[in-house]
C-alpha cells in the first residue's frame, strides 16, 4: 500500500531549528521515502528561514482559512531543497515575520500571542493540504504547537479528510502550549469542548492535552520515555490521560542524520576516521580540539558538553561537583551552549580559575560541536529527564563515550560500562545528584587510565551502533500502515 503522509511541524531541519524536534520532522521524511510513502512537509514562513539559500518560490497566494471569528489570507511558498520532500512555507507576516520563533530571541520573553499564531497554523496548514488536493492516509504532527489538527479533522467532519488519521508526537512533554481562554473563539473550538476532558485547564486552555485527547495514535521518541510518562514524576500533569490511552501510545526511537554526522565522511573535522582507525582519529581531532580551546595535555581525558543550559539538561548537577573533580581527578572539560543567565555565567567564570583545564563557549557553534565530538573522550549528558536525546546516539557514532542519567532514551541507547567483561557504550548513574554524576565522572575516567584497553573496545563497540532513521522508519511506516488499515 502506497501511503501519503502529511507532516506538520513548527520547525524542520535545515530551514529552522531551535532544537531536536527541528531534526527529527528534517529527518525522518527523507527515511519514509525510502520506505516507498509519499511526504509533504508544511511549516510556518518564518523571517529567520534563509528564502535564497534553500530556493523557495511561491506557489499559491490569497489563500483563505476560517478562523472561529474571521478569516485570514496567506501564501504559500515551496522548496525542493530536500530532494523527494515537498515542503510547504505558510507565509502570513502578522505572526511569523518576527525576531524569533516562538520568543523574541533578544529577550527570550515568549511572543504573547502564541496561542492564536499556532491556531491559525493549524488551520492553515490543513487549508493548505485542500488547495494542493494531497488527501494524506496519516497527518503527523509534533508537540503542542500542531495539537489542533487532530481535533479539527474529528469535529468538523470535512469530506475532503475522510479516513485521515492523526499521529502525535511527543517530543518533550512539559511544553504543553497552556494560554488563556481567550484564544477560544479565534481557534474555532466549541466552547463545549472546554472542558477538563478535553481542552480546559485550569481555566485556560491546554493545546497539548486537546491534541492527547483527539489524536488517533500517540507516540513518543524513545520506548523508555512512553513508559515514564505514564507515571506522576514524568506526566507533567497529564498522566492521567496517558493512561487512559495507553493502548494509543508507543515509543519509537528518534534515530541521527547518518550524512551528517559520521566521522568517516565529516567534511568539518580535521581528521576522518572509522572504527578502523579510530585510535589515530580520535589523536588527531583531540589535538586539534586542545589548540582551539587551549587546553594543556593530551594525556588527560576531554569531557566534552554540548547543551541547552538548563535544568532539564543537569547543568545544575554539573555547576555542583565540576570544581570538585578539576580539583580531585586529571580531567578536562570542554562546554558549549547557551541558556539560563546563571549558567551561563557560573561556566563563563571557572577558565579564568581553572586555566588550561576548562574551555567554555556560550553560544551554539555547529563546526564545533562536530570538533568537540570527534576530539572529546567521553560526552557528558546528565539530563534529569530526555524524551530521546540525539547528543548521547552522535557522540557514540564519533567514539566519545556518553556519561549519562539513565532516563528516557538515554537509558535506551547508553549500554552501562561492565567492569567485569570490559564491554558497554557508557556509563550511566541513576540518582538526581551531583554525588552521583561526581562519582560517575570518577569511574570514566578512573577506567581511562587504568583499564585503557576497556576504553578502546567501548569506542568501537559504541562506533558499530546503528543509530540511523532506517529501522525507526520501518517502525513509523508500521505504525501508518496499522492506523489507515493497510493491513
């Protein structure tokens, strides 16, 4: 069975990115075409997309949508830049020909009229599928941003939609889209909807949990983390609907861009190298990574980290216990990313006080990330909670061996270090405390200089994953093909 797949994202790699949803919907769609199904992608037009560089043109313009109180007209633009993936730009300025995406990115203050921006898109995008006349078996959207399309395919009965089903993935739970009732009208949802079961919470309106309700199959982005959300600790809140719908719900495991990232053909890294010669490989790039950061010994191990700096990621446990292991254990660290202030500040101070040991980066530099990953030892992810994860799949690929929280698909696609065989990918600790993520920096780096043989076997056990979208696709694919009835 031939299948027409709909994406609907607010982001997608390479036009947009703020995070790992971006490379997940840019991604994925090149792995279904593989697979034989038919895929449109649609986004919003955003100021920040690059209209020269990826060769948009337009294709439609005074397109109209029904909002709850008025109509809207828009254009649509196309790019061909992903080869096999139409991908559809909504363009309509009042909303998305701003400094940011979804907050001013000068002041990172959410853009206070998100709920109606979304709401529209939502809409929009469904218009958009009418006027192109691509009757999709499966649309498949992304966190709470599209969450309304399943509810307006339910409600409104259109014809043009007959037999289209909706998936829902849930990239990052807490991000719900919660805003006040007054969106209500606009979005054209019947106020008899507002209501606990469905989109009201506490008095406002919950995008996510509407999306949760109307959806005809949910996902997430990793098997572990559909299990945790099921539980008061992980649900945000909304555990109580994913029970109810558990028979709904699977995870199925984000996978990398396998071009992009592999160390055999980075053009970026000056060095290339395989599981074959990654000894000399990982030499190579280490040394380079200390010239560009100034640390001091090539004999000491790197870790490197690549992160938003937030608490979701374990920057709190790191700002904890990384004084005391620069002052306890033959270490070096290697930190890039941007984030909270008193991150940002904390790890901007210590190379000042820890020369030649620290080198810290805030911004987000993508050539060196590829650096950072071919030339570090280990790569640390500490997340007090990660849907997927993309970080901990990319670093084992260049042969740097994660230290990680066991939590979501981290505990996935981290095999722990045994001591005993001498095998694992990584090491991986349990506890939400800096004790913890001490102690388990302690044991990757005690196994570096004691048991160097341990070491080389995890890089080539940890190169030889196959982290690629190629079985995650298959399993979409399935999922698509059990929801239209295709077998």
């Amino acid at each position: 069975m031939s299948l027409n797949i709909l994406f609907v994202a607010s982001e997608m790699t390479p036009f947009v990115k703020t995070g790992g949803l971006g490379d997940v919907v840019g991604a994925l769609p090149k792995s279904l075409i593989k697979e034989g199904c038919t895929v449109k992608a649609i986004i919003p037009l955003y100021s920040a997309v690059d209209y020269q560089k990826y060769n948009l043109y337009k294709v439609m313009e005074g397109n109209c949508v029904e909002m709850g109180n008025c109509h809207e007209f828009f254009c649509v633009h196309r790019s061909d830049y992903i080869p096999g993936i139409e991908t559809y730009f909504i363009e309509f300025n009042k909303y998305f020909d701003r400094n940011g995406i979804y907050d001013d990115k000068w002041n990172h203050v959410a853009f206070q009229d998100n709920a109606y921006r979304y709401a529209f898109f939502c809409r929009a995008a469904l218009q958009v599928a009418r006027d192109l006349k691509f009757h999709p078996h499966v649309v498949h959207i992304h966190d709470w941003q599209t969450s309304l399309i399943p509810y307006y395919i339910k409600h409104e009965h259109d014809p043009f939609f007959q037999g289209t089903k909706t998936l829902l993935t849930i990239h990052n739970l807490p991000y719900q889209g919660r805003f006040g009732s007054d969106v209500v009208p606009y979005a054209k949802i019947d106020w008899c909807d507002f209501n606990p079961s469905a989109f009201e919470d506490y008095g406002g309106i919950n995008f996510l949990k509407g999306g949760l309700r109307f959806a005809d199959k949910l996902n997430t982005v990793s098997p572990n983390y559909a299990r945790e959300i099921l539980t008061p600790e992980f649900g945000a809140g909304l555990d109580f609907i994913l029970r109810e719908r558990q028979a709904d719900l699977c995870g199925i495991l984000n996978g990398i861009d396998t071009q992009l990232w592999n160390p055999a053909q980075d053009l970026i890294i000056p060095e290339r190298y395989s599981v074959e010669n990654v000894l000399q490989g990982k030499k190579k790039n280490k040394e380079a990574l200390i010239k560009k950061t100034g640390l001091s010994s090539i004999s000491q191990p790197i870790f490197g980290m690549a992160v938003r700096l937030a608490e979701q990621k374990g920057i709190k446990m790191l700002s904890e216990c990384i004084e005391p292991v620069l002052n306890t254990m033959q270490a070096q660290f290697v930190i890039m990313g941007q984030g909270d202030s008193w991150a940002q500040d904390y790890f901007a101070s210590l190379p000042r006080r820890y020369p030649g040991r620290i080198s810290v980066n805030i911004g987000f530099d993508p050539e060196m990330e590829h650096l950072m990953d071919a030339g570090s030892d280990f790569s640390l992810v500490p997340s007090i909670y990660e849907p997927c994860g993309l970080k901990q799949m990319v670093s084992q690929t260049y042969g740097a061996l994660p230290i990680a929280r066991a939590t979501g698909g981290l505990d996935d696609t981290v095999n722990n270090y045994n001591e005993y065989y001498g095998v694992g990918t990584g090491f991986k600790f349990r506890d939400i405390s800096s004790k913890a993520l001490y102690d388990t920096i302690g044991w990757a780096n005690a196994t570096y200089f004691d048991r160097p043989a341990h070491i080389r076997f995890m890089r080539h056990l940890a190169m030889r994953q196959n982290y690629s979208w190629s079985k995650s696709s298959q399993d979409y694919k399935q999922l698509y093909l059990k929801m239209s009835g295709g077998y």
